[in-house]
C-alpha cells in the first residue's frame, strides 16, 4: 500500500470526525428554533418571504400533508428547468452565448428531472451545450432547491421518532426556507469565494480563442463555474459546469479544492448523525452511527485502494513493471487524475459513490473490475454511508430499524427504536423500501440488456464491462448519484426515458414510504426502556447494523454483480 494515500484517507477522515458536533449542532439549532449567528441578518429574510409566499408559519403538518408539499415543489422545479431548457436556443441578450446547443424533448426532460432529485445525470457536454443562463438559472438554483428539499425531508424523519403522540412532522416550506437560507447559502458563497482565491473562473465573459504551442487552435471556456461546482458538492448533487467534471482545471485546480470539494459532499450528511443524537437524546447512538459509516467508508476506500495499486495482471503478465517506485505509482493509472495521483482520485470515488455525488476527477470505466465493483455496491447501499443530503441519513435509519427488527426476532421480543415500537405497519413500510430499489433497477437492466436500444449504448465495450456499464446507469440512477461507467452513450430516448424512470423512483418513491414512516413514529409515545431493550449504543448494534446493510445489498443484486464486476475480475486470472 502507498503510505501517502493512507495518510490522505486518515486526515480525510480525521478533519470530517472533528467537524461532525459543530455541524451538528449547528443543524440542530437552525431546525429546532435556537439562536444561531446568522439570525439578525437572515431572520428578517425569512419572514418577508413568508408574507410574499403565503406561508403560516405556525400550520404544522402531518406527513401526508408534508409528502404532498414535497412533490408539489419538486414538480414545479422539473417544470420550470424544463421550460428554461426548451427556450435556451431562443438566447438571452445578457448572455455571451448568445446561440447555445438546441436539446432534445427527451434530453430536456432528463436533465430537468435529474437536477430536480439532485441525481444531476449528465448525458451532455456542460460546457457545449448549456448557455449562461441555463447554467445559474435554471441548473445551479435547482442544485439549492433540490437539496434544501431533500434535507428537508431528513429533518422530518428525524422529528418523527423524536417528537411523541404527535399528528405532525414539521412544516415542509419552513424548513425548505431555512435550510437554504442558513445552510445552503452561507456555506456555499464561502465555498465559492475559496474556489475563486484557488483559480476557479467567475465570469459572465464569452469563450476564448487561443492558437497553442503547436499552432493548433483551442477555445477555452469562461464562465460563472464557481458559483455552481461547490454547491454541486455541498448539495449533494454533482452536475459539474464542464463535461470531464471536478477532473477539468477550471473546476478542481488544486489538491485544496478537491480536499474542500470531498468536505463538501460528506460534512452535512456526516454532520446528520450528531443532529439525531441531539434531537433524540441520544448522542451516543448518533456517534455510533458514524462510526458505522466511517468504518463501511473506510472498508471501501482500503478494498478499492489495493485493487487499483494492484494493477492489471494481464498487462503485468506482457512485462510491463506495475510497481510502485520512487520514480513511478504503480499500479492501474489509467483514467486517474494524475495532477492529484492515485490517493486523491479513489478518495473521491468513493465519496461520490457512497453519497448522492456524481462530481469525479476520475473515470469510473477505466478502474479494475474490482474497484469499479466497490464504487457500484457503495451505490448499493442506498446513501447509506455519509449519504444525499437529508436523504442519507434516513436511509441509514431504514437499515438500523431493520437490524433493530432482526435483533429482536432473535431475542423473542417486540423489536423498538428510541423507545418507538416496530408494529406491523412499520415493517410493511420498512420492507416496502428495501424493495423499491431492486424492483426498478433490475427490470431496467434486464430491458436494456435485451433490446436493441439499449445494447446500441455500448459504443466500445462488450461483455461483462459492458454490463457493467448499463448496471451502473440505472443504479447511480436509483441512487440519485449521476456518476457513470462514461463509454456507455447514454443520450438516447432510450435511456433518457429509462434512467428518468430510475431518476423519480429513487427520489420520490423512497422519500413518500420514509415519510409515511415518520408520522408513525411522531404518533406513537415513548416507551421506556428496560433491561431487556437492545443497546443503541454499543457495538451489537453495529454490527447488526453493517451485517443487515451488506446482506441486502448484497442477496438483493448478487446475480447482477456476478454478470459484471464479479466475473470480469475472474478473467483478470486465466
């Protein structure tokens, strides 16, 4: 093992388990009425919008009521970037680029949905075919509103097993508004002004034109990059200004902000676990729940390490010395971001892979069958470990619920949470999201495998990496991730079409049963715990937890991963 890329992985980790009770608690006070610095500026903010919109404040909402809010705002979202998409070839008169690319009916749709559940799948060319006004208008807003719902629906979740015989969960345009105004926004004009002092352009100026060294000539774009790629990180989304994403100089120049980039994806979501803790009265249990996930990150980061410092046996078996050296890395370089080398880049894989962040600096096509493999079972694992904003963090809850079920069949007793029973209603909702995932991305494979409209993406590989390929498509799909195995042409209405379907599922055929979910909770009381209650805080808990989160992963996709990842790695050793 490369020792640097140890030491990059452990301060990784060190730095986001510092700012994980300072997050926290931070969430903690915006979303629970404390005082935070920000209130003499914000707090009149926030009521003048809620005079504009309409909006009683103090209506609280059941999660039916909720649910309905949450859809109704995010299909509006879709309409309008549809609408914003559709007009672009019409042009602005403020905008440089004044004729812009003409997209698709199905494209439009695609990545109108796609921002709007913050998968940001990108089946174009960023910097060829979205004008200005696309881009911070109709892209970047999307980014802060997609992500602020979704943080809205965690916090609900939250509020649901720690509020008691309660009919509501909050109220959704609450805490739409503040988690824009008091998260989203203040982090995200700190985050961009760094990026700016780090060399990221931020500009309303039109493309350059340069003749190289070679007297070739090359444009180079310009743009308001900065103020889009970090909210892209912090809002979990991933939809990058350029094509080749946080690989591109403009987006990522430096190891600092690909450092900050990293931060930005893992921090909130990390920072939930805390904000459980708190919300609940039981801190404890939120630190072992991210433990739980730093260690499944940690496992994840070391398996995908080894894999591609091992390098290609093929390649080595034709004399080519895979070493790593003084002079050398080692090991499978192909595709890796080799300003940053091979640490900073399976870094970043495996936080946009474990999180709903698709913004590489890498290509996920060129990893080993085996790294590659771990980067698709993160996806798997449904934001489960330092997750989508809001959304990670009750899919984690879904899998400690359903290792706080298994742990009770095993002791004969009524399974409880935080002092909530898991009555029959519960499970059925419980088991109805475990299923969701499988149902969508598995028939949609199956389809695209077996038809000539799918089969016609694979534009260079065959096989099992071509499976692959199409497997990671509508997982990352599922998993509002956006990342992609980047060979497989996925601009066709077949795919915009199929990956839009995964695209809504995922989002919202998840969140509505997480909901549902939460008002059972809220309506319960609390029952007092005995000796006979599981600990929440000690290790049986984990481990039933990562055993529970790895057993469904894994039996529910195992037949797929043997077609791709699995037996592609077998062929490695003939």
């Amino acid at each position: 093992m490369n020792p640097w890329n140890m030491l990059q992985y452990g301060v990784f980790l060190a730095l986001l388990t510092v700012l994980v009770k300072p997050v926290g608690m931070y969430l903690v006070r915006v979303f629970d009425g404390g005082a935070t610095p920000l209130d003499r500026v914000l707090v009149p903010i926030e009521r003048a919008i809620y005079r504009l919109a309409g909006i009683d404040t103090k209506q609280a909402m059941s999660w039916k009521r909720y649910a309905m809010s949450f859809l109704l705002f995010s299909l509006a979202g879709t309409l309008l970037l549809y609408l914003i998409l559709r007009l672009q070839p019409f042009g602005h008169p403020f905008d440089p680029l004044f004729k812009p690319a003409t997209l698709s009916p199905d494209l439009a749709m695609n990545t109108a949905i796609s921002f709007a559940t913050t998968t940001t799948w990108q089946a174009y060319g960023g910097e060829s075919t979205m004008s200005y006004v696309s881009q911070m208008v109709g892209l970047a807003a999307q980014n802060f509103l997609a992500a602020a719902a979704g943080l809205a629906v965690g916090i609900a979740f939250i509020r649901g097993l720690a509020r008691q015989r309660s009919g509501s969960i909050g109220n959704f345009w609450i805490d739409l508004t503040r988690s824009i105004l008091w998260v989203l926004l203040p982090l995200s004009l700190i985050g961009a002004l760094i990026l700016v002092w780090q060399g990221v352009p931020q500009n309303w100026s039109p493309y350059v034109s340069v003749t190289t060294l070679a007297g070739a000539p090359q444009t180079l774009p310009q743009g308001p990059v900065a103020a889009l790629e970090f909210i892209k990180n912090l809002g979990t989304n991933g939809g990058g200004f350029f094509n080749t994403n946080g690989a591109h100089p403009y987006a990522n120049p430096t190891p600092l902000t690909n450092l900050l980039g990293m931060l930005a994806i893992a921090v909130l979501p990390a920072g939930l676990t805390y904000t459980l803790g708190c919300m609940t009265d039981q801190q404890r249990h939120g630190w072992l729940l991210f433990v739980v996930m730093a260690l499944l990150f940690g496992a994840g980061l070391l398996l995908c390490d080894r894999a591609e410092q091992a390098g290609n046996p093929r390649i080595a078996a034709l004399g080519v010395d895979q070493a790593m050296t003084a002079l050398q890395p080692g090991g499978n370089m192909e595709g890796k971001e080799v300003r940053f080398g091979m640490g900073a880049s399976v870094l970043t894989a495996i936080t946009t892979s474990n999180g709903a962040t698709g913004s590489t600096n890498s290509a996920d096509d060129s990893y080993t069958p085996l790294g590659g493999g771990v980067l698709i079972f993160n996806m798997l694992l449904g934001e489960s470990i330092f997750g989508g904003l809001g959304t990670g963090i009750y899919s984690m809850l879904i899998m400690v619920l359903i290792a706080v079920f298994i742990g009770g069949l095993m002791v004969g007793r009524t399974p409880e949470y935080l002092g909530k029973t898991l009555n029959p209603v519960e499970m059925k909702l419980i088991a109805l999201y475990t299923i969701i995932g499988p149902l969508f991305v598995l028939p949609l494979t199956a389809l695209a495998v077996t038809t000539q409209a799918g089969l016609a993406g694979l534009s260079t590989n065959g096989g099992a990496h071509g499976f692959s390929e199409i497997f990671t498509a509508y997982i990352t799909s599922m998993a509002n991730n956006g990342q992609n195995f980047g060979s497989l042409n996925a601009n066709t209405a077949f795919y915009n079409v199929t990956t839009a379907i995964a695209m809504t599922a995922g989002r919202f055929w998840l969140a509505i049963p997480a909901l549902a979910l939460a008002g059972q909770f809220a309506a319960q009381g609390r029952r007092p715990e005995t000796p006979g209650s599981l600990p929440l805080d000690g290790p049986l808990l984990g481990g039933l937890v990562i055993g529970s989160m790895l057993i469904i992963g894994g039996l529910s996709y195992l037949p797929a991963l043997a077609m791709g990842p699995i037996i592609e790695h077998l062929w490695l050793y003939p």
